[in-house]
C-alpha cells in the first residue's frame, strides 16, 4: 500500500484519538452499517466523537468511575464502536465479549471484573443477565444496544444513556471533559478475558500506551479514501486494532456478517480488511468448487491462470529477495536463483499478463475488485491458501500476535512478503529465540552461526504493545513476564535468513508420543483440511506410540462425491467413507520430505456433529484442544490405549 504519513492523526490515549480524528476528519463516515442491499447508513467521525461524549457523560451520571470496568456483551454493530467511544471518553474500562459465552463464562467474567454495569446487545442477552443476577450481584446496571424499543424491566437503552448524557452535557456540565484530560497513557483501556483455548478465561490487562503503539506502528499505510470490511468479532483486539488504526486515517469501517459476507464483498470493494483463514479456506473452497462446475474450457483457462500465476509471483518472490530462507545461502547461489528466476519472469510475462487479464481478474472481483490486501490472523494460513490467493494477485498479510500483545508482533508487508512467515517484527518490537530446555538464546546470538536465524525454539517478545499483566492474578503474570518485560508467548518459531519470523507451532499444542518423539499438530491439521471431504481435523496421541485424529466429515462435499446421507450421523456410519478417507490421509501425507515417519496419522475416528463456536471454537475458530480432549475421551482412548499395552 502507498505510504501516506501525513494522514495519520497522532495521539496518546484514545479520548484524545476520538477528539483530534473529529477534529480532522469532520464530516466524513467512520463506521458505515448495512441497512438492506446496496444500503448503508453512515456514522460520521463528528457524530462518532459527540454521541461518544453524550455517552461518557450518561455513564457517569449512573455512577460508572474512572478506571472501572465496564462490559460489552455483543457481536459488530455500530453501537458497539459508540458504547466503546462512551466507556473510553468517560476513563473507564471496556470489558469485552461475544454473545456466544457461556453461562459459566459470563459469571466469571462479571464477577472476576468486579464490574457494576454493562452492555448487552439484545434483549435477549439482558434477560440472560438477569435469570443469573443471584449469581453476579455486583452487577447492578444492563443497557441495550439494538435500539429495539421493547426491553425487560430495569434495563436501560443506549439511547437512554445518551439522552441523559446530552441533556446533562446541555446543561453545561463538563465531567466527561475532565475525565477525559485526566486520562493518562498507562491507564488500562480495556480488559479483554482470553477466549480460554487453554483453560479458564484470565483477564488481559491492555493499557491506552498498548493500543496506540500498535496504530502508531502498524506496517500498514491507508488513507481517509480506503474502505474496510469488519467481519472478525469486534471484541477480539485483532479486529478493535484494525478498526482503531482505520479511525486514526480517516478511513471508513463497514459493518458485515457471514450472511451477507459474499455479498458485501462486491458491493463495499473493500481495500483492505482484517481477516482469519476459515474465510479463506472457505472462499477458496467456493472458487474451486463454482470452476469445477464450469465449462469445460474455462476450467482449463482458469487452471492454466493459476499455474502461471503461481510461478510468476514465485519468480517475483525471489527478484526481490522475498522467497522463504530456512538456511543459510551463499552469494552465488542467490545471484544463480535470481537469474534463474529473471528468466522464469521474462518467459512467463506475456502470458501471465493476458490470463491476468483475461481470468483472474474475474476471480478477484467475487473477493471485491479493488482488495489491496488483507492481513491474516487469529491463525495459521496453510501454505496452499498463501500460494493460491497470492497467485491470483490478493496479496496476504498475514500477522501474528496474541491477545497479551495488543496483539500484532510481527506483520508480512507488500515490500516484505515471505510466504510461509508471518513477517518481520513490527516497529519498536523486539523479538528473541529461546530454547525450551535450557533457557539459552538462541536469536539473537553472535556466537550461533547465522547470529542464530533458523534455530528452533520459544518465541519471546518485547516492545510496547506488552501487556501490564493478568488482572488479580499475580502468579499467571510472572509464568508469562519476567521483571525486564520480556513476554512468554508459549509459541514455537525462527527467525529466517531473510530476517523473518516463521511460526513452528504452539509449545502448549506439542504431543509427545512415549517414544519422546515431539509432534506439531498444527501443519497436520492444515495439511489433511485441504481435502474437500474433510471440514475439521484434530491431531491427538499425548503418550501414544503413534499418532490418531479425529475428523469432522464435510456433508456436502461428500454428497457431491456420491456418499447419499441425510446426517453426519448417517454419513459416519458407511464403512466406504472410511476406506475414502483413509485413502486421502495416506495420500497427504506420503511424502517423507514433509512428514517424519512418527507424524503419520496411525488411526482415526469420526466425530458426528459439528465443533461449535463457544464450544470447541473460539470465536476466531481456534480449537479449544483442552475442550475437545474432555468431550471426546473416549474415542481418543479407542486410539491410542491398545497402542499404549502392546510392545
């Protein structure tokens, strides 16, 4: 993306980001709300900064203090950005969460946060609340967002809040004012509880100095012209990141949905947007599944395309010194590749331009025509969806970060695009290589070759973006940040020669086999989710002697392969999808150069029903293993314990 510094509205907390934006940016939308097909409403930055101040000022007449916390119980929607800008101008504390928590989850959350009031997105969600008020007694405050009028007895609305806020604001009061000009940079700006893929939830204590370090380091340059389209869940930092840097450009955040995603995409033509790789993974399914469906010549065409934009954007990758280091490389063989790839370029070139023209620029459009790029996170991006969505010219870029971290550490760049990396580290952003084992550093380190790039070991970070800690909980806070502010990601990775850093896996998610062999689940699930009939993969054997999965069939896929099957639970019982299936596994994973003998998949069983969000996902789709170990005990026993008492 062009790089355009001046835009950038600089600031050290985020009242005083909401204020200068509206100081600059005036009249122009912010946020942009689908109200029916090619219609959307507008929220203005003026509107955004003085509804925010009417809000904050509500909130304060209702008793709501500086540096509480305050919670979001909804999914996107604009009056989610709108209840934030109140709870931020105000000085409190944004505590937020999907709709999808469970009971036990929004009782801990409560009550851990000790917060009094909170927004709910639907009358729904407030009688929820309310059936559980003996179990959260501080909770003495529910306000509705929806803007439906009807809401349950002692529940405010937000334009309840407003209106008094307004009045009061009216009446010359200037308490949001003053709390506003008091907020200081190390104040928190918001505690997020962790979507609990480990265990319970722990609260992520984020400060205003967090936040604005990664909207003033963000490898990213868009201007007031640029459209985003928000479909990540807008309580994850992620997502509040992208739409914070958005609003510090000028730029103009649409609100869609997974109904209306497809759809939205060409009808906003989003320059830019955050993402995750199930959206990929699926819209890629979707291309694949429509040229398959298609003539016949133009399923040729399109195949042609993508064979020679795979390899014209391999040539490119290694003129510009991009294609992936995991060793070290002498001069002359680089000067020989790049030759190599010069004359790759040269012969591809005219006609990789007219298939360009002529067939991928049909494919762009249904991901909106005008995509710069998107950045990828809350995930790994399996390398077949890096290769295909970079070879029909959407550039991915993808990220890597953690809640604990604002979240971004590390972020891919047009000007640095190493597939199979998540990118260099972000501004200010120091990164180390430590071994699990022994302590040791392994990068940076004079005195390992390479000052240390392509060691394996736990990826540590330092810079801005750290968190203060977790909230009342001390001990948590020290397993994870020594006293010199270096944070324990809990993350395997390298930094490559080409100085980037490439994920390796999660030190949590390792199996050990009994043979002590370590196995990274993650590249096997990616691998084996690229068969059509497989939807969901989870990779299990902790203290086995060999590795087992078990796998979420895809209906549709396997009804159009011609398994006839009403139910996943009918599906699961032919005895031909095994075979079928078993066959794919074997096939994946037959090439000894990607898979060691001990990573082979050795058994697996089926599960019958779906992995849902809040369940067995979080709402970014990660596995919750931890869940997915409980509720599936038994058939992981099948697996692995006759392996365990036979020599």
């Amino acid at each position: 993306m062009e790089s355009h510094p001046s835009t950038l509205v600089h600031a050290k907390h985020l009242p005083g980001l909401y204020r200068l934006t509206a100081e600059k940016f005036e009249s122009l939308p912010a946020f942009a709300t689908r109200q029916k097909n090619l219609s959307w409403k507008p929220l203005t930055f003026r509107s955004l900064y003085e509804r925010g101040r009417a809000i904050g000022e509500g909130l304060i007449s209702i008793g709501v203090e500086s540096q509480e916390p305050v919670g979001i119980f909804s999914d996107n929607r604009v009056e989610w950005a709108l209840a934030d800008a109140g709870i931020q101008l105000c000085g409190a504390v944004n505590t937020p969460k999907g709709i999808d928590l469970t009971d036990d989850e929004l009782v801990h959350i409560v009550n851990h946060s000790g917060m009094r009031t909170a927004f709910v997105e639907t009358s729904h969600m407030a009688k929820r609340c309310l059936k559980l008020r003996s179990q959260m007694p501080g909770l003495h405050m529910l306000i509705k967002l929806d803007g439906q009028e009807t809401h349950p007895e002692g529940v405010l609305s937000l334009n309840n809040i407003e209106s008094i806020g307004r009045k009061r604001l009216d009446e010359g009061s200037t308490d949001v004012d003053t709390r506003s000009n008091a907020v200081k940079s190390e104040d928190l700006f918001s505690l997020i509880y962790t979507s609990g893929t480990t265990g319970k939830p722990k609260g992520v204590m984020l400060s205003h100095a967090n936040i604005i370090s990664q909207v003033e380091c963000a490898p990213l340059r868009i201007t007031c012209t640029d459209r985003l389209l928000s479909i990540l869940p807008i309580w994850h930092v992620f997502e509040r990141m992208v739409e914070l840097y958005s609003l510090s450009c000028g730029a103009c955040t649409y609100y869609t949905s997974a109904r209306h995603f497809g759809d939205d995409l060409k009808q906003v033509e989003p320059t830019f947007m955050g993402s995750a790789p199930r959206l990929w993974e699926s819209l890629r399914h979707r291309i694949l599944t429509a040229v398959e469906k298609a003539h016949p010549v133009r399923r040729i065409l399109f195949h042609i395309a993508l064979f020679l934009g795979v390899h014209y954007r391999e040539a490119v990758f290694v003129l510009r010194n991009q294609d992936l280091r995991l060793h070290s490389v002498s001069p002359i063989k680089i000067i020989f590749n790049k030759v190599l790839a010069a004359i790759k370029w040269v012969t591809i070139l005219p006609w990789f331009g007219f298939f360009n023209a002529a067939v991928l620029e049909t494919v762009r459009r249904k991901a909106g025509g005008s995509l710069k790029g998107t950045v990828s996170g809350g995930g790994a991006l399996s390398p077949e969806i890096d290769r295909f969505f970079n070879a029909i010219g959407i550039p991915m870029l993808e990220g890597y970060g953690l809640t604990e971290t604002s979240p971004v550490i590390a972020a891919r760049t047009p000007e640095c695009l190493v597939r199979g990396t998540v990118g260099p580290p972000i501004p200010q952003t120091e990164i180390r290589i430590v071994d699990l084992d022994s302590g040791e550093i392994l990068y940076p380190n004079p005195d390992q070759h390479g000052n240390g790039r392509g060691l394996r070991g736990e990826i540590q970070i330092k810079g801005p973006q750290v968190m203060l800690g977790y909230y009342k909980d001390d001990e948590a806070t020290r397993k994870v940040l020594d006293d010199a502010g270096w944070f324990r990601t809990g993350d395997l990775g390298m930094i490559t020669f080409n100085d980037s850093l490439k994920i390796l896996g999660r030190s949590k998610a390792t199996i050990v086999l009994s043979n002590g062999e370590n196995v990274e689940p993650e590249h096997i699930e990616m691998r084996l989710k690229l068969s059509p009939l497989i939807a969901e993969c989870i990779v299990v054997g902790q203290d086995a002697k060999h590795v087992c999965a078990l796998i979420l069939p895809d209906l549709e896929a396997c009804r159009e392969a011609g398994f006839v099957a009403e139910s996943l639970e009918e599906l699961v019982s032919q005895n031909g999808l095994r075979d079928h299936i078993l066959e794919q596994i074997h096939n994946a994973m037959s090439n000894p150069l990607e898979f060691k003998r001990y990573e082979v998949i050795h058994d697996f069983r089926f599960l019958s029903k779906p992995l849902e969000v809040g369940v067995e996902l979080t709402n970014l789709f990660k596995i919750k293993r931890h869940v997915i170990h409980d509720r599936y005990a038994d058939l992981i026993r099948e697996m692995v314990e006759p392996e365990a008492h036979h020599d």
